[in-house]
C-alpha cells in the first residue's frame, strides 16, 4: 500500500458486529498497530471474533435490539473501553443515521460517512429526487411513493408494464413486488404497501419500470474527507437468490474499460451529490442492451468487498480506517489498475435440500481449503454452536486467478477440500454453479439461480463411491469411531500408531543430536 | 467381523478384519485389498488396491452421513450378531417419532394431544435465522403426546410429539 502521512491514527477501534465481519476488521486494526475492541450477546460469549479481539464486552441479550442493534450499550463500551473510533461492519447499525450521528454526539468517531450522507441515502425516493437533480440516470418511474392505486395506474401506462413496485425503505426484497398487467396493480400495491409497513414501519411504495433479468452491477467508491473521490471497478453481483447475493465476481465479464469508466463516472457524481465520505457503493441495474440504471446507494462496507480488493490489490477496510482518521486518499484515480479475476462464494447455514431453510447447529468437523488464490474470510470454528438468533452467513470463500477460467477452476478444487460437518451448509450449491455450463460462459442475470435450480440436477451416480461408503462405514464402525454412534473418535489400530512416529521421531532427533 | 450395511437404501454384506494393522476385506463375496488410516477423528484415509480416498463421517440428528468426496452417503452399519436391531425404518404402525429436523425455537404447536392427523400434516412450527419450517407428521394417526412447549428452544433430533 501506498505511504500516507499519519497525522493522528487511533490507538483502540469498537468493532460492533459480530461474525466473519467481526474478525475481518479485527484483522485490519491488528495490521495497523490498532487495538479491537469487541462487543458480543449472550449467546456469542463462545464467538470467533471474542476469541481473536484484545478487548470483549458483554452488551446483552441475544435479541439484537438488546446488544448488537443497542446504541446506548455500544457508545458506553466505546466510553469504558476508551475506543476513538467505531467500525460498524455491514448490517446490524452500519446504515442507521441515529447511530452515526450519535457517535458524533459522543466524540467517537464513525467509520462511515456522516449521518447526513447517510439519510440523504437511506431512503430510495429521496435518493432519486437527489440523482435526478445530479443527472444520473435511474429506472423510469416515480421519485415519490405512490399515494393512490389511480395514481399507480397513471404512472404505469406512462412507462409501460411490467412494472416494479418498491418499499421506500427497504432493502432484500421485502416490500417488493413484480406487476406484469393492470389487473394485478391494485391488488400488488396493497400488498406490498402492508408488507413495507411490517417490515419497516414505513408504507410508502413508489413505482418503477421493470427491467426483465436484469444484471445487478455495482460501483466501489471511495471518499476521503478532504473532497477526494475515486471509484474502484465494478462488481458483478447477479447471482442472487430471492434478491439475496449468493456469488458475486469482479470485474463483471459483461463491463469493458468504456462502460467501466461511465458507472465509474456516474458514481462518483452520485457520491458527490450526497457529500459522500468512506467507503460506500452504488448499485446499477443493466439491461439486456447495456443500459445502466442508478439503484440505490449502499453507505457501509459490503458483505463482498473482497472480491474489488483482490483486484486492486487495495484493503478496503484499512482505507476506511485511514480516511475517518482525516487521511487523505494516498492515490488518485489514474493509480487504481485492475488485475485478475476475483470469485467470492457466501457460505451460508442453510440446507439446499430442505429448500435452503436455516440450519444452525454444532459444527462437528471442519476442513477448510488452502493453496494458491484462495482467500477464506470465515467467522467459525470446528466445536462451536451456530447460533439461531442471527444471518446465516458463515464464511467467504473468495478465489482469485489470472483470469476467470483460473478462479473458477481454483474455486473448484477448494470446494473439493472444503467440508462443514454437523450442519447443513449451501457448499454443494457452489459446487453445481461453479460447473454450469452458462455459468462458465458467464450468461448472468438475476433470474440465472431461479433457472439453475428448477432444472433437474445432473449427478454423476457412482457406484464405486457407494462401495467406498461401504467399506468405510464398516471400518469407521471397527475402529469404534462416532459414525456408529457413541463411542470415542481416536480409537482403534491409529491409537498406536502417533505414538509409534512419536517414539521413532524421538529416536531420530537423538541420533541426529549425537552426531 | 461381519457387518449389514446399508448405503443410500443399498444392503452391503461386509467381513471385515483387523490384524497386526492389516485389514482384510471381503464385500459381497469380493476379496478387496484395503488399507486405512483415520487421519482424525471423523476423517478416514482410505486405500482400496491403489485408489485412495477420503471419506468423512457426520451424525446429523440421528443419521449418519458419509461422504465420499463431495458426494454424501447415507450410511448404516449392524453388526449382525449384535442385539441392536433396526430403529425405526420404514415400518408404518406403532407409534412414531416426530423430531426437530433443525435447532431453533417452537413457535407454534399446531395440534393437541389426542387429535387424529394425516400424513404431512403440520404438528408444530419451529423457527431459527428468522425463518419457520413447519414439523410434519409422518404418518396418519393419533397425536399421543406433545413433549415440547411453545416457547421452547430445541435442538435437531429433539422429540417434540409421539404419533400413534
């Protein structure tokens, strides 16, 4: 990384988030000379990130609302623990506005950009009206929630169905709802009003046209204080499951260097209009022919960011760090190259065969892939308890090659080593896109999982491996190891044998001491 | 030694001995040179003639699960000279289990002791990660006891009911 001159670095960053994020941030203030500060619920006394931080502070009940999502518990560890700065992750407070500014209150300082930014963005009717004031091109559609089914209606003719109806707050799907024909409008804005409402206690709905499997394509950016704004390509995000991201890749195989550089440009111009700070991502939808459409403004760290600091060679969560330090960026626009090809994989707790429903637990056997490319960001350990209380997200498996051939064939031989024993995880679901044929020639949109997975599984039947099982089941039994059942997992003819190259490694290291 | 495995549903006939770490194999009439290694618990290195593998073991709620590579066997093993008959099975009368496929907290019983259900009928509503998976009955009978409370946290392979 390029040399910044430090004027001021903090001694002690809060982390408040929990799981591979946790660790992830952990890893960046170490780095640094920086000491972390963890919070942590009830139930994740026994949690990766308590293990790996310097400082662990009890915040409360399992319930977020009552530790990770508490406010006033947060900002009293930061008081006790003496911590400057606060890293919020993604999720949990990373985009609440009360939150920011609060610290700002306190005299801690947010690594984020400010509240105002935030707000400016948390809502995705005022962030139109701001794009549309900025010039940056966005679906067609209303830039206010929609007051009435009439209204709706009018819109909708003037656009043209299908169309798309969207919670003002909202956020993974919810609120969220396809119109293909007039009919159907009434009927979907209720809904969709209702469900906004639940969700997020806000009702309002606006309207916009539908683009059909669209490409979900989203810009880096990059902001210091000082008014510098650099954008760090693109991230191809398509792959999503019930509009939640499964796999995502950079750069995007669909984006070349002239399309690169008008997101790029449009989302600087989007960050300016918010007077963005931090780090912080603009989201496209792009049509079949290549059109862009502004989205919406994520203001934290992504959940995928490693796949854009492979490409750059760039730490994303160091630079957050230096730039709420009041850092200036220690490269311009011009510095940032993209080299190779990044794949990540998120590893969830859930069960592909029981229609991807959580499945928290003990983890009773974990083998983690290693070798060249392959970058495991992970939040779990073998013997701990997956609790049910929050996302399911385990790990990241992220690969890295020369091209996208090299990460995807990287990617496949670590899912081979990679195994998760006593719970159910979606591994086998990477294994299947990561040899599809579409999905080797990168025919992406967001309908591509939805197509995958209705079409029937072709699954090499192997009898030998069956044998296999056979044989091993019986062995496993002999040795009286727990696939019978209670029983001890070190039994049986290996007993002897460690102890055996124990004693005969003894010996060696005499005879060679003698010499 | 004599085993009855079953794998994936398939009956294996297995004479397994182990001697001086020798093992000799015979499957289904078939002499197999074998040679293994359990690298750690739960984690067996396996050679049969020259072919090597890596087979892992994994108990979820009350099965086993092998997996050879990525491909996952559902294994069982009865030493026939055992008194350890079969659990379970496919047998439809007597009464029957009705287990938490997942750990998480019963929101909502569905049904009361004493009622008649039908086969996949929903017994009870257990929720984890934010999401409900409803507990089906797995045959038609009387619900003869409910031994979970709404409220309650269970883990996978719990017993929440016994249908009759």
């Amino acid at each position: 990384m390029l040399a910044f001159i430090s004027i001021r670095m903090f001694k002690k960053i809060l982390i408040a988030n929990r799981g591979e994020i946790a660790v992830r941030v952990i890893r960046a203030c170490h780095e640094m000379g920086i000491a972390a500060v963890v919070v942590y619920s009830d139930v994740d006394r026994s949690a990766l990130h308590v293990r790996k931080a310097d400082e662990a502070y009890p915040i409360g009940a399992a319930t977020a609302a009552e530790s990770y999502l508490n406010i006033q518990k947060i900002l009293d560890v930061a008081a006790r623990s003496g911590a400057e700065a606060i890293h919020p992750g993604y999720g949990f407070l990373s985009e609440n506005a009360k939150f920011a500014q609060a610290c700002a209150d306190a005299g801690v300082k947010f690594i984020g950009p400010t509240a105002a930014a935030m707000e400016a963005m948390g809502s995705k009717t005022r962030a139109r009206q701001a794009m549309e004031k900025a010039g940056v091109p966005f679906v067609p559609g209303t830039s206010r929630g929609v007051e009435s089914p009439e209204e709706a209606e009018q819109v909708a003719a003037r656009i043209g169905y299908p169309v798309m109806l969207k919670a003002a707050a909202g956020g993974g799907g919810k609120g969220m709802r396809l119109v293909r024909a007039r009919g159907e409008l009434k009927p979907a804005l209720e809904a969709a009003r209702s469900e906004a409402e639940r969700a997020f206690g806000d009702s309002e709905v606006y309207l916009e046209k539908a683009i059909v499997n669209p490409r979900h394509i989203e810009m880096q950016v990059l902001a210091d204080e000082c008014g510098n704004t650099v954008y760090l390509g693109e991230r191809e995000c398509s792959l999503q499951r019930r509009h939640q991201k499964v796999l995502e890749e950079a750069p995007s195989p669909l984006v070349d260097a002239g399309m690169r550089r008008g997101m790029g440009e449009v989302a600087v111009r989007v960050a300016h209009a918010a007077s963005y700070t931090n780090a912080g991502t603009v989201e496209f939808l792009v049509d079949q022919k290549k059109n862009f459409y502004f989205l919406e403004m994520n203001t934290r760290l992504q959940v995928e960011h490693p796949v854009t600091e492979l490409i750059t060679g760039l730490d994303l969560v160091q630079l957050q760090i230096r730039i709420a330090a009041g850092e200036k960026l220690p490269f311009t626009q011009e510095d940032v190259h993209l080299r190779g090809h990044a794949i990540e994989c998120r590893i969830y707790a859930e069960d592909p065969a029981n229609n991807y429903f959580p499945s928290p637990g003990k983890i009773t056997l974990l083998l983690e892939p290693s070798g060249p490319g392959i970058r495991l960001d992970g939040g779990m350990y073998e013997g701990w308890t997956v609790p049910i209380d929050y996302d399911p997200l385990l790990a990241k498996l992220i690969g890295y090659g020369t091209d996208r051939d090299q990460a995807v064939a990287r990617l496949t031989q670590a899912f081979a080593e990679y195994f998760v024993g006593g719970i159910k995880t979606n591994i086998p679901l990477f294994r299947r896109i990561l040899r599809d044929k579409d999905f080797r020639a990168a025919e992406l949109d967001t309908g591509f999982l939805d197509r995958m997975l209705k079409r029937p599984e072709d699954k090499p039947v192997n009898a030998t491996s069956a044998e296999v099982a056979a044989i091993a089941a019986g062995i496993f039994a002999a040795l009286g190891s727990p696939a019978q059942g209670a029983g001890n997992g070190t039994a049986g003819s290996s007993k002897g044998s460690p102890t055996r190259a124990d004693c005969n490694w003894k010996q060696t290291s005499r005879r060679e001491a003698l010499r | 030694m004599l085993y009855d495995v079953t794998i994936d549903g398939k009956r294996y006939r297995l004479d397994l001995n182990h001697a001086d770490g020798r093992w000799s194999c015979r499957l289904d009439g078939r002499d197999l040179e074998v040679d293994a290694v359990l690298a750690r618990p739960d984690v067996l290195s396996l050679r049969i003639g020259n072919m090597a593998y890596e087979i892992k073991s994994e108990r979820v709620a009350t099965d086993m699960h092998l997996w050879v590579g990525s491909t996952c066997f559902a294994a069982e093993v009865r030493d026939p000279r055992s008194l350890r008959g079969r659990t379970g099975g496919g047998d439809d009368r007597g009464p029957r289990k009705i287990t938490a496929s997942m750990p998480g907290k019963v929101v909502r019983l569905l049904v009361h002791e004493g009622e008649q259900v039908e086969p996949g009928a929903g017994v009870a509503v257990v929720e984890a990660m934010k999401m409900q998976n409803e507990i089906k009955s797995p045959k038609r009978g009387t619900i003869q006891k409910i031994l979970v409370r709404e409220g309650v946290a269970v883990n996978a392979g719990d017993v929440l009911a016994i249908v009759e």
